[in-house]
C-alpha cells in the first residue's frame, strides 16, 4: 500500500514570495491534515478536510494560507506572500475518518524563507 | 484547555542502557495516544498506539503504557542501539477535537 506521498521535499524562497505544496494522501482516506512544525516544536494543526470539505482551520493563518481538497482526494496547502517566520516543515496526514483514527504522516515539505 | 508535555527535552544514554521516555496529558477524555519516531529532517514514523481501552502496547524493544487517569503515557526502549537516536514525539488524540495535540518531543542520542 503507497503512503502518503508529499512534494516538494523542500523550497527555499525569498519573504513576500508565493509557495504551494502537494499533497496525495493514502487511498480511500475520508481526513486529510497539514500541519506546521516548527524547528524544536511538535507538529500542529492548520486545517483538516473531512473528504473535500473543512472540518477544522482555526488555526490556519487565513490571510496568508489557504488550502484546498477538490474531489476530495490531493489537497494543496499555498502561502502567500511568504513571511520569515512561515519557515518550518509541512507535514500532510491522512486516517480512514476522524474520531481517533490512526493518522500516517507523509515525508514532509521544509520551507525555508530567507 | 489540552495540553502534551514531554520530559526531559533530551537525553543522552550509553549504547545498551534501557531507558523512558514520558508523556504527560491534560485530560483523560481521549481516544488514543501514538508514540512517532522523527529523524533530522524527515517525516514522523508511527512507533506504537495505544487505544484508550489499553494498558500497554509492544513492538520489539519498544513498550509503550498508557495510564489515563493519571494524564501519563512512558515509552521503555531496551536495550538502546545507536541507530535509536532520533526526537520521540507523544501524540494525543482528545475528545472534542479534530486534531492530535503534539508534545515537544524528547531528542534522544544513544552514544555507541
């Protein structure tokens, strides 16, 4: 069975700059996360889509972010323009549903902004 | 408000020595807890999970319990390897909320 399967692995952009990421998640997985991780800090949520509709983005910066699930299947998370301290890894997730299901993570999208 | 804590923040052990890891969690109200394993720069490798109607949950050297009532969770890693350093991150599922909530982690370097 494939994992989940993130691009890019990393970027390096300039502040003030647009990023997107990609993100495919394990087939047949309803819920797909992305969370930030900040060097030194554990990952934390940013949004989590329930097939192609958002459960929870309260903590996604809305001014900057956005993210999207269209057919409920890739997702794409974009920054735009990019601040200095938006560095850290991207990580994307998926689970069969909420409620506790286990949750497998991708290998991650470092961001730096310089 | 749910909270994760992780002590220590790292630890540096001989190559063979058995050690704990510890979890601690502020509400009993959860679904599950998942112990992940981070390299430098990659992704979170699912190490152990342990529902909420477990005790304890085993894989090789790696034993992981879970005591609700009391917010805690340890990690037992016998027999420490070099190739076990790496940062242990905790993991909690809560009730009444959509996402797991993330301790720090604890850095772990196994010295040869």
């Amino acid at each position: 069975e494939a994992g989940v399967a993130q691009s890019p692995r990393y970027k390096i952009i300039e502040k003030r700059q647009s990023v997107a990421f990609w993100c495919n998640p394990i087939s047949g997985h309803a819920t797909l996360y992305w969370y930030q991780q900040i060097l030194g800090q554990g990952p934390k949520l940013l949004i989590q889509f329930q097939n192609n509709g958002v459960v929870d983005d309260s903590q996604l910066p809305k001014d900057r972010f956005s993210a999207e699930r269209l057919k409920g299947v890739d997702s794409t998370l974009k920054i735009q323009p990019a601040k200095l301290e938006d560095s850290a890894v991207y990580l994307c997730a998926s689970s069969i549903g909420t409620g506790g299901y286990e949750q497998y993570f991708g290998p991650g999208t470092r961001l730096t902004v310089t | 408000k749910q909270e994760v804590t992780q002590i220590p923040a790292a630890l540096s052990v001989p190559e063979g020595e058995n050690l704990v890891l510890n979890c601690s969690f502020t509400d009993s109200a959860i679904y599950n807890l998942q112990w992940f394993r981070q390299d430098p720069g990659k992704g979170l490798t699912s190490l152990l999970l342990i529902q909420s109607s477990q005790r304890e949950q085993t894989s090789g050297r790696l034993n992981a319990s879970l005591d609700k009532s009391s917010g805690r969770s340890t990690l037992y890693i016998a027999a420490s390897q070099p190739g076990d350093s790496a940062t242990y991150l905790c993991a909690v599922s809560f009730y009444n909320n959509n996402d797991m909530r993330f301790g720090a982690g604890t850095r772990l370097t196994v010295k040869p």
